[in-house]
C-alpha cells in the first residue's frame, strides 16, 4: 500500500494561559486570571503533499515547528484548523527506543516495542530472528536493557522500527547517536525503503544527510512555512539565514 | 478541523496484553515472592480488623465472620488499587503518550487488567480461607463470577474517568485518596449492615461497591441469590459508569499530549 501525506491549511495554536497549573486549587482559585490567554502559533497556514516514494526533508531553526508538525502528522497532537490527511500506516521514528523499559530484558523489549509500534503477534514472530540479527545483539539479548550503552538501544530500536512495514516513515534526528557503521546501515535501509515506494519524511539539522537523501525539502520558519523545493536551493536559504557561511 | 487517519492491521489486543503482561511482571520483579509481599497488605489489613472486631469487639450473628470480612477488603483494595494506579496509568506512560500514536485507551485499559491479574490469585487466596472454615459449597457461586466482572468493568469506567483529569487537575491524587478512605467506612466492608440506622441505608443503596460486595457474599457464604431488581440495578449502575468513561475519555484524549 502506498503512504499518503496531506494537510491542507493547518495550524495549530497553544493558548498559553497567564498563570499555568496543572492542579484544580489553583485553577478554582484564580478563575478569572486562568481565562486570559496568550495566543500562540506554532504552525501557521501549513499546506504540504506527500505522495508515495518520496523522501521528504523538513529543515528549520529549533521552535520553527518541526516537531509538531511531525505530531500532527502522526496524530499525537491535532491541529487547531485545518485538515489532515493520512493513508497508509505510520512508523514513527521519533525518538527510537521511547517504549523501552529499562527492567525488561531486550527480547522482552522487542516483544513490548513491536507492540507499540503496531505489530501483530504473527508479524513479530515472523521477523524475531531478523531484528536481532541486524541490531547485532544477539549476545545480550537476555541482559535486562538498563545495561545497554546509548548506542546499543538505538541499535535495538531502529533494528525493531524498520520491521514495522509501513508504507510511511517518519524520521526526527535519531541516526545522531550510532557509530559510522551503523549509520551508513540505516542508510542502505533508508535507500531500499525509498526504492520500494515508501513515503519518508525526515527532520534533520545534518544538512548533508539531507542534501544526500531527500527529493524535496521544507523549509520551516517560525511555524510557517517560508519555502519548499529543491535540497541545494533550501539548504542555501537556510544557511543564510542562520549565517552560516 | 478534520482529521483522517487511516491506519489499518494495528494490533491493539496485542499491544493490550503486552502492556498488561509487563506491567505485572514490572510490579511483582519477575519473582513469584513479588506476589507474596503484594499479599501482606490485604492480609495484615485483616489481621488486624479482625483481631480488633471479633476479639475486642464482637459482630453478633454474622456467619463465617473472617470470610465476610476478608472478601469485602479484597474487593474493595482491588477496587481502590486500580483506580489509584487507573488515574496515574498515563502519567507513567507519557513518554509514549508525547512521541507514538495508538489508542490512548489501552492504557488505562490495561492497567486495570494488571490488577485483575493479581484480584484472580486473591481469589484463589480466599478460597484457601474459604475451605479452611468450611464453608458449604453453594451453586449459587458461579454469580459471583458475574460480580467480580461488574467489579472489573465498574473500576475500568472510574479509571477512566479519572485518569482523563488527572492530567489536567494533578491534585486529584490526594482527592481521590481522601474519598478512597471515606468509602472503605462508608461501604460494609467491617460491619454488618443491620447495625447501621434504617436511615442510612440510602448510602449502601446508592453506593455500587457496597451493593458488589453485598452480592458477592451473599452468593458465597449464604448460598442466597439476589433478587432480579438487584441484579438489573447493579447492571445499569455498573454499565453507566463505564460508558461515562469511556465517553469522557474519548473525548478529552486527543489534548492529552498537550497536558502532560
């Protein structure tokens, strides 16, 4: 099946009250001082197209709304106006590893992160040796994962995420933290999904792994979106306005 | 605003037992004895009650006083258990809630299924008790499984409840310990409910728990079915609860990434 991204005028709007809480004393308390509200857009107006095969790169100053935008896409947070469309199941790369428990053991981990990530039991099953094969842990596979360095959790989780099969990726900076080796492995991954159709969408501030992979980039600036285009011509913009070079 | 998300094949029974069965696993450290210290609790609870109520202070004329006592609190902590840990199931698991979709609804879900897990072993526990004091044996027994799944689901709808304003009101907590331990004296769990003045019998009327625990002895010890407005009066109030819940939730869930 084929990934397909759509959102037409979107927006999302955090009103921020004066006085924050999170508990009913204050809230009850401070009625009227809790109504008044600072409104703020963290995307405005988002119009976006993606089709199937193609490898997206959303680039922007940190608050430029690249995270949330991701969310909306994902349907963790939903936009203020707006409409968004999604086909095709999603594989969030968000931040790889986050439904890890640090008790269980990574086989017990692989069970419970296949899980979240939509897997059926069958599915698992079906590609247990694989994920551990390719995360090249098989040696500590009963260790309970708390032990496990940085590097080697990500290796657990991205080898669990890439089996998800879904027609969509989303990828948010998570390759940051493997060694050389084992980036340039998700790489080839990355590579084949685009070649089998897959809708890939990735957020980076590696400017040359964006440059290297994707068709077309975003340009985010301050929760509105300045341009999309070509990587060099984005990039360029980019780095000008953040005055490198 | 309109959303379309079409996600097919995600598996939520799997992801629902996955998450219940390490949740349990998580809570007892992989160890049988983990089981045996979440046993102490109930069990030292009633100890003591009972020393303090058949020793220093005597029910008259309630039949098999230990197993009436012992249901009511097993019953009633499984009840304040899963809804205490029901309300904070989503704080635990916020770090998900913030960065992957599913159904935000498992969560509670099988949180409460967790403590289900450990309400079935209770049960063999008290049946251990209930054969030691050689109770008969009714057939009247098969409805309190009945009861013990309106238990579940009466606790599943106060989770959810609870747990869609948790994250918005964390104050909660201490609001619902305080009304926690209200209930435990203002439902027959240590007394029988002849001591208490006709006039507020309104209070066990009203009260779901009371009216489970009711029943649950009732068909255990007594070998006494309740009558059928009973029954279809725990369903409806059960049922309500329940669909109360899930409504309420389903409609404050798609803010819970921004609360947390």
């Amino acid at each position: 099946m084929n990934g397909i991204i759509e959102l037409d005028h979107v927006s999302k709007i955090y009103k921020i009250p004066h006085l924050k809480t999170d508990n009913l004393k204050t809230y009850l308390l401070h009625l009227r001082k809790m109504r008044k509200k600072e409104i703020f857009y963290a995307l405005k107006n988002i119009d976006l197209k993606i089709g199937p095969g193609q490898f997206i790169g959303i680039i922007g100053r940190n608050g430029s709304g690249k995270s949330t935008l991701l969310k909306i896409i994902s349907n963790i947070i939903v936009p203020t106006t707006g409409e968004v469309t999604v086909r095709g199941k999603i594989s969030p790369f968000l931040e790889l590893g986050v439904g890890f428990n640090p008790e269980l053991s990574a086989r017990e981990n692989i069970y419970l992160y296949s899980a979240i990530l939509g897997l059926t039991k069958k599915q698992i099953l079906d590609c247990y040796s694989d994920i551990i094969a390719f995360s090249e842990l098989e040696k500590f596979i009963d260790m309970p994962v708390k032990n496990f360095s940085s590097g080697m959790l990500v290796r657990l989780a991205f080898s669990v995420a890439i089996q998800s099969n879904a027609p969509i990726l989303l990828v948010d900076e998570v390759l940051a933290v493997g060694d050389a080796p084992f980036q340039e492995k998700c790489f080839n991954v990355f590579r084949d999904f685009k070649e089998n159709g897959k809708t890939i969408v990735f957020v980076s501030h590696d400017m040359d792994s964006v440059a290297n992979f994707c068709d077309r980039v975003f340009y985010l600036k301050k929760g509105e979106e300045m341009a999309a285009g070509k990587p060099e011509e984005m990039i360029n913009r980019y780095q000008k306005d953040i005055g490198v070079h | 605003m309109r959303l379309k998300h079409n996600r097919p094949s995600h598996s939520n029974y799997y992801l629902i037992t996955q998450f219940t069965i390490t949740d349990f696993k998580l809570r007892y450290s992989h160890s049988i004895l983990g089981y045996l210290w979440s046993l102490l609790n109930p069990l030292l609870l009633f100890g003591v009650l009972y020393f303090v109520f058949s020793v220093f202070m005597r029910f008259g004329g309630i039949e098999h006083y230990q197993i009436y006592l012992l249901s009511g609190i097993i019953l009633w902590s499984f009840f304040s258990e899963t809804t205490s840990s029901g309300m904070m199931s989503l704080m635990t698991k916020s770090s998900l809630l913030n960065k992957v979709y599913f159904p935000r609804i498992i969560i509670p879900l099988s949180s409460t299924l967790t403590n289900t897990i450990t309400l079935l072993l209770n049960m063999v526990v008290l049946s251990v008790f209930v054969a030691v004091a050689k109770v008969d044996a009714h057939p009247t027994v098969f409805f309190a499984v009945i009861t013990l799944i309106e238990l579940v689901v009466l606790s599943m709808g106060v989770s959810l409840l609870l747990s869609s304003f948790y994250l918005k009101f964390r104050d909660l907590s201490h609001i619902w310990g305080v009304f926690l331990q209200l209930g435990f004296w203002a439902t027959p769990i240590i007394y029988p409910v002849d001591i208490v003045p006709a006039k507020f019998h309104i209070l066990f009327k009203i009260n779901p728990m009371a009216r489970l625990i009711h029943n649950f002895r009732m068909v255990l010890v007594m070998g006494e079915m309740p009558g059928y407005r009973n029954v279809f009066f725990n369903f409806i109030m059960v049922a309500m609860v329940f669909v109360c819940g899930i409504v309420v939730f389903q409609k404050r869930q798609k803010y819970f990434a921004e609360w947390l």
